[in-house]
C-alpha cells in the first residue's frame, strides 16, 4: 500500500512538473495560427501572413525574427510581438530571442539566463517573480515554454503545446518508452506530415 501511494505521488508530481507551456491568452502562436488569423495581427499583411505560413515550421523566434525584419522595422516588431509570437525555450533561447519579448528589460534577460536549467514553469514563476509583480511574470509566461519528456509528462501536460489534440496527446503516451527523437518522428509522422511532426517536437525532449 505504502508504494502505491509513493508511485501515484511521484506520478502527480511529474505531471506537474512537466506542464511547461505557458498559456498565451493574448498572443497567437506564429507556427499554428491561420493565414487569416495571422493578417489580424499589427503590420501583418497579407503577403507577409503568406510568407510566414509559407516559411513555417520555425524552429527558434530568431527565425521569424529574421523573415519578419524583411518587411518590418524594431518597433513595428515589437509591437506585433505583443499579439504574435513564437514562444521560446528557456534552457536554450540566445540573449538576442529572450530580448524579442516586449518590455523585457536587460537585467530581466540575465535572471531568465541565470536560473538554467528549468525543469518547469513553476520554477520559472518563483524565480522571475522575484524581481517583478506576479501579473508581470504571468505575461512573460505567455512567450516561454521548457520541453517537456517525451516519457514521463502526463496527458495533461502534452495539451498545452499549441493545437495538440486529445487524440494526438494518446498517441505521444502510445509510444512510450521512447529511446530516441527519430522513433518520435517516426510513431507520430503516422499521424501529422512532417512539417507537423517538427512543430511538435520542439516542446518535447527525451530528458
């Protein structure tokens, strides 16, 4: 009885633990929001919402950063990052795509660097929300994520990432254990082309 209650312990703890995309009420996300829904958004036009579905997936913010700087200046960028947005990996995000979030200022890029490696978004909450209030460290976690493990999130867990579906989310659980990011591609390349495939696997890990 003892170690049942120590496994269904261990088992919430590690869905907890690995719920680490953050919730983006108001921003959409540049790799799965529609042509249409991207042309609502500030300075996007229509050419510009086509090449971004055109260039899509982008695997880091700097590459929507790159093709956005084709037709927009700083400012205009910064303002359409307050509503559009490809959100960035804690562990592994430059100094240069921390800084792409809106009203992050250079002390804030630093403490996001210095408390690495995050194992989940609660972690992110209790450090960042050492410098700035709570509602503030609420909006920056609309533009973060840390992966999640491929093995051990829960159902739950997998839902956050942007436009997974229930059934999706069986199918990440189908495959487990998994022993690389190539049986990932393969098992759920069953299921969504590539370009999906790779969209979804920048929120997962093996760790």
């Amino acid at each position: 009885m003892t170690s049942r209650i120590v496994a269904i312990v261990l088992s919430a703890l590690a869905g907890a633990a690995f719920a680490q995309v953050g919730t983006n009420k108001a921003l959409l996300d540049a790799n799965s929001a529609s042509q249409t829904e991207l042309a609502t958004a500030p300075h996007v036009n229509a050419a510009i919402a086509q090449a971004i579905v055109a260039r899509r997936p982008f695997a880091r913010a700097a590459d929507l950063d790159g093709l956005l700087g084709e037709s927009l200046n700083p400012a205009q960028r910064t303002e359409l990052y307050g509503r559009l947005f490809l959100s960035i990996n804690l562990n592994t995000a430059s100094p240069a795509e921390i800084r792409l979030i809106p009203g992050i200022t250079d002390r804030l890029v630093h403490e996001f660097e210095e408390y690495r490696p995050y194992t989940s978004l609660e972690q992110f909450r209790r450090e960042i929300g050492k410098y700035v209030p709570a509602a503030e460290v609420a909006r920056f976690e609309q533009y973060v994520f840390v992966p999640m493990s491929l093995n051990r999130a829960s159902r739950e867990a997998f839902l956050t990432i942007p436009g997974l579906t229930e059934r999706m989310a069986h199918e990440f659980e189908e495959y487990r254990p998994y022993t690389s990011l190539e049986q990932f591609r393969r098992e759920i390349g069953k299921y969504a082309d590539a370009k999906e495939v790779a969209r979804l696997e920048r929120y997962v890990t093996l760790d």
